[in-house]
C-alpha cells in the first residue's frame, strides 16, 4: 500500500510555515503499514493541484491533501477536486445547519463565505471536522482513494483520528510493519558504523537501517515489512538485531524509541530518590533547559547556576581565585572546584559543571574555541574529560550539552 | 526563476523528523526573488531520485537536494546523481586532507566510511561545507542548476549562506526583490493587523505584507517586486510604509530584519557598561541560554540562577519562606522578592526573574496552567506582571522567556 501526501498553500512554499502536518501522517500512516512515497508541497494553483493529483494517482493507492480549504477566496482545493473528479458542487442542508449553530454558539453570524463551506461536490463522502468549519472530503476511484482536509494541524488531526484511520482500518487490508529505535549518544554515526558493519551486513532484506545524527546523539533505526503470519518472528528477528547493535555499543545506548537522554536520566534519580543540579558557564543555561524541560522535574532537579563571570564562580561555587588565575576559566582544574562547590552548597546528589570557549572569539593556541571541560559525580567522585569540538558558537553549546548529559548518564550507571 | 526542492531520507516520509530545512530554504530563495515551485520529499531510493531529478528539472531553473549525502552505506544521492549526469567518482587528495586534519583535529582517525566522503563526482563543482564531512555538489546542465547538499540542518544552511547563495547571485541575473521585515515582540498578529489595518490597505500592489507569528514575536515582512530603474524608488516607499507601521506600533517594534531581541538587549546594555542577571524557575534556563547565545556576551552577562526547587529560592536569592507559604512560588510577591534578591546578591544593574506554572500538571483553578508572574528591574525600580499563556509545557516556556526579553526591553527603554 502506497501513499502521497499533497499539502496545499504559498505558505509553505516561500517558508512562511513548517509542514508539520506531513512529518505526522508520515508517522500515522506508517504505524498503518502505509508506505509514504512522497510528500509534495505545491502551490494554491489549479492546473499545479490537477497534474500533481494526477501524477500521484498512478503511483499511489492513497492520496492525503491537506490544506486549501476554507472560506477565504484564495483556497481552490475544493473546486479542483470538483474539476478532477468530474462533478459538482451541492448544498448540504444539514451542514449548512450545523455551521449555522457553530457560529451561533462563537456569538457570530454566519458570513457568506462561510455559508460556502455548506457547499461541497456530490460525489465523495463528506468526513466531518469536529474541529472547524471545512468538512474533509473522501474519494474513491479505481480502488484508490483521495482523501482532502483543511491545513489547519488540530483540525486534520482530528479528522484523521476520530474518521479517517477507522474508515481506512475497515476498507483496506494493511500490511504489517515493525521499528525499532536505539537511541545512542556520545559516538559519531561513523564509528558506530563501523563497529557495527558485520551486523549490518547480516541484515535479512526486509530490515533496513538507518543512521539518523544530531550533534553528538544517533538514532538508529530498525524498520522491517512483514506479513501478519510473520508478524511474531520478525519481530523477534529485529529484536535479536536491535540486541546484538546495543550489546556491540552498550555504552552509548540510552533507550529505545522516543526516549530522551534527560528523561531516562530523570527516571534513573527518581527512582533513586536522588537530585541533580549544573553549573554552567559557555553552555549558559541550555543544560539546566533541557533537563528542565521534562514534566515533573521538580522531584529531581533542583536549579542551576550559571556562573559567566569569574566573580560569580568565585561568589557562588567558591572557585579559587589562584585557581582561575594559574589555569583559567577553561581548565580541568576549575571545572572541578565548581563541580565540589555546586554540590556542597545545593547538596545535590549529583552535579554538572561545563566550562569552554563557545566562540566565536576567546580561543587560543593552547585552547582553542571549542574547547570545553566537563565534569559530572558526586560529593566523593568525579570524571572530568576535555572535549574539542567545533569552530561554531551553537552547536558547541548543544555538544557540549548532550555531552555533559552523556557523562552524567555514564556516571549514573556506574 | 523558478526552483524545486527536493529531501530526500526515509525518515521524512516515516515522519521520525520534520522537514525543516525546505521551509528555510524557501524562505531564503525567496528573498533572493527565486520562486519556488515545489517542494518533494522522497525516499532513499534511486530509481526515485533519478524520477524526480528527470520531472522537477522539466520545471525548474534551480533544483535543491538536501538529504541523503553521509558517510553509512544508506546514503546513496552521491551514487545517483553520478548516474544522472552521466558522470563517476574520483578521489579528491586535496579534500581527502582536509577530511584527515578534521578527523585528527578532534583525536580520531578517518576509517573507510570518511575517506570515500573524498570521492565525488567528476564533473561538479564541490562546494564546501565547513560544518562537516559532506561536500555539497554544483552540478549545471542546460543553463540548469542541482544543487546536492547535506540534510544536517546547519550545515546545510552554512553551506547555502556562505558559498552557495553567493555563487547563485554572481551567475545568475535574479529580479530586483526588496525585503524589510519588521521585528516585534508582545504583540498578536491579529491585534497589529487590526491597528494597522488602513496602512496595509494602502500598500501599493507591487509591495506585500506578510505576518510571521511566532510565539509572543511577529515579524512583519514587506516585500516588493522591482526593477533595477524603479529600484530607489521602491527602497523609498518600502521605508515609508515600514515607518508608518512602526510608528503605530512603536513600542512593540525592536528592530528590523535579521536581529534578535536578546542582540538588541545586548547592545543596549553595552552603549552603558550596564549588566544583567536572571532568576529562573519555569523557564529553567531558557532566558539564560538565549542571552548567553549572543557571542560576547560575557561583557554584559554576569550569569544566573535556576531556583527551581523552595529551598534554592530561598538559600540563593532570599526568597522568605513566610511568602512561599502564603501567596506560593508562582506569585508577584515570589518574583519581586527573586528580583531584589538577585540584584542585590550580583550587584548587575538588570534582573530579570520568572516563576510560573509551565505544566502539564501543577495548575490550580486560581492558577492554572499556563500562569506566569515576570519581574524585571534595576535596584530602585521594577515592573511585575502577571501573564495566562497556553496548555503546553514547551509553548509556555518560550513565550515566558519572550515576554521577559520584551518587558526587559521596555524597561532598558524607559
């Protein structure tokens, strides 16, 4: 079963929005054991919407269009489809009754435009929108089917929940189709690849892998087609796979699927009953954002001090003025004071400091930009490891980050 | 001009990323006055690629690839595109040294996978990418450009930015477009559209405006289409209309095109040899990292405080325990006491101090989700609100450090 997705607006083709809706009937679609083949993005233009339709019909059995519905006068999706599937628009009187009470119940009267929406072509099968006011519209065609909705995120979703994926469950007999994620950190996709090759050379031809890389983390993905006879076994077969890859690179595996780092890091000192607090100078914050941006960390994350100025790593972590003096802010050896005064005045369990040049500027010689120290333990152990990284300011903080979270996660399962 | 876009990577159509990187890419090729006409994601696929490639250069002057360039035996665009353009690999020494100093440069040696990074095509122009090991590839064909560049976003950008928009610009005789955008901050879209409604209806028809929201932060971009005789001449009336809106909206207005609000900030704060510090609790260190993201910061930038928990709002910024029991964390009171706390502690001549309810859980009827209390001020003054934002935890955290930045900004304004 093969599927195109089509979105439909100028906004999104001079880059006024993100298509996000793709990125999630992609995913949807694809838990259905759907294959998407492609995802088009195409402008608000009649003859563009035709030969796109077209086109897309002849390779796919699904065709989702989101977008270009609604009231205002630019959305033409609706008279295209009208055009393309050869019929006409037609008054729904119950519709029209119920966008009448939509609008009475916001308090409005309902405009001509909207009386519009009321109207739409006679031969499909309307899907409602619980959501709003453009309905999706549901075609069939030699065994294929177009399915339209509005652009409008919440709205398509809804529709696609609640009406479309039931309908398609009921109609179609699906293929089966399995994933599987190993989420890494702190190893290169290159070297990953390499202590993996034989692995992956053994994979059968239905599992493939991928290599997914950001700054400092893969994900690896497993994803095989099998039947529902075989459905057990492969599934088997990839967990024996997915198996042999975390044994080959244990140390850099933090979980499976959507797992974050500073979620399993979390589950780890909640379950513990332990604490964690940062001390952060180029990394300015982003570390404490990340662990704080789980809901819930409140149990086990109890703040953070970020320490830019000497006088502020002196005031608050009680860095030695000789020590910032004989080595620097960037050193092993301040890393290591701010980590023991971070945890003697939080009385955390566990602690982070990071130090380093960010850049652009304040590199040297002996410590270029991207230079950063990080250490991470507790009050009676630590590990402190330079790292060198890159020439650029962002993507510094954010190694430096998934590298300090690394550490402390290799910390943690000691 | 028109252009198509093209990602390719199975991990779009599957959904497991969000294609970013076209509507960038869109929104950069259209202030270059180049229209893009579509925009295609497709899978690692060759028989696709070489498809696509075919019937998107039918149509189109500039075809951009991204995606599908790495080091894994999955990235096979290099491969295609030498199919396509009747071309082979060679080996490149002078690349192939630089990819050595790279890999040395961070302690590692190159393995097999890096070195083939060094063959490309014969007859492209490689274009550099100074992030990573991927070259991007220029290949001409019939006065027709494909680009292939690789789907790691900022290095893909890097290479656009720095290299690739450059060249398009020097070969290439590209419409007169003029672009001014219009930066705010704490303002609806809808509330500047209103207050600007009789200016925007008399824009002339050569001359667009567009709003892109993006939470709490509106860029209003007007665009004019030109020719070299008319150019002055446009530029003028584009200033004219830009300061009509300006002047309407004067207070939520921080600057013009590129710049940040955190940049403004900045420069502010430096002109007087003036500082500022944050205290943070349901922003978790979102304010500091945005500060701390503008390279030099550290002039102007003492550091902060996260103070999530009681405890650290009380031991670091002299929070009273009386306040917390009887009004809580997320009230005026707390902020003010946070605020006064902080500058008197740090002696920065700004401060800047959050607590809310970032959610999902912890929301009252009194305060539910979504409530945040800012402060902002110097040591004899200060300025307290109290904001109601939205139901999701990440949203609330961004548009509470934006507020912040903006409420910062008028008081530095005062």
């Amino acid at each position: 079963m093969l599927a195109s997705i089509i979105t439909v607006g100028d906004e999104i083709l001079i880059g006024q929005i993100v298509d996000t809706n793709s990125a999630w009937l992609g995913q949807k679609l694809n838990e259905l054991g759907i294959k998407v083949h492609q995802i088009i993005s195409i402008s608000d233009d009649e003859a563009q919407i035709l030969s796109t339709l077209e086109n897309t019909l002849k390779e796919s059995d699904f065709v989702f269009i989101t977008g270009g519905l609604g009231p205002t006068k630019d959305d033409i999706t609706k008279h295209t489809l009208c055009k393309f599937f050869d019929t006409k628009l037609v008054l729904h009187e119950d519709l029209l009754v119920k966008l009448k009470a939509y609008f009475e119940k916001r308090g409005r009267v309902i405009n001509e435009a909207n009386i519009g929406q009321a109207y739409l072509p006679e031969n499909c099968t309307i899907i409602p929108n619980a959501r709003g006011t453009a309905q999706a519209m549901w075609f069939e065609k030699d065994n294929k089917v177009v399915l339209s909705m509005p652009g409008v995120p919440h709205e398509m979703k809804n529709i696609m929940e609640s009406e479309a994926i039931p309908l398609i469950k009921s109609k179609f007999e699906l293929p089966e189709i399995i994933h599987k994620n190993i989420m890494t950190i702190g190893m290169g996709e290159s070297i990953i690849a390499e202590k993996i090759v034989d692995i992956e050379s053994n994979l059968p031809k239905n599992i493939k892998l991928a290599y997914l890389p950001n700054l400092g983390k893969v994900r690896l993905r497993l994803s095989a087609y099998t039947t529902k006879v075989e459905k057990i076994n492969t599934i088997n077969l990839v967990n024996n796979f997915s198996e042999q890859i975390v044994n080959r690179i244990t140390e850099n595996v933090y979980g499976f699927d959507e797992q974050k780092i500073e979620e399993v890091i979390g589950q780890l000192l909640l379950k513990n009953n332990e604490t964690i607090t940062t001390a952060e100078s180029c990394t300015g914050g982003t570390i404490a954002s990340i662990l704080s941006s789980i809901p819930g960390c409140s149990a086990y994350y109890l703040g953070s001090y970020i320490t830019y100025s000497y006088e502020m790593k002196m005031q608050e972590l009680a860095v030695k003025q000789e020590t910032l003096n004989k080595y620097g802010a960037v050193s092993e050896q301040c890393v290591e004071e701010m980590l023991d005064g971070l945890i003697s005045r939080t009385k955390s369990t566990y602690g982070i400091a990071v130090s380093g040049i960010a850049g652009p500027s304040g590199g040297t010689e002996e410590k270029p930009v991207g230079t950063v120290y990080i250490s991470v333990g507790d009050k009676n152990n630590k590990i402190t490891k330079r790292y060198q990284f890159t020439n650029n300011r962002e993507d510094n903080i954010i190694y430096s980050s998934n590298f300090a979270l690394f550490m402390l996660y290799t910390f943690l399962k000691r």
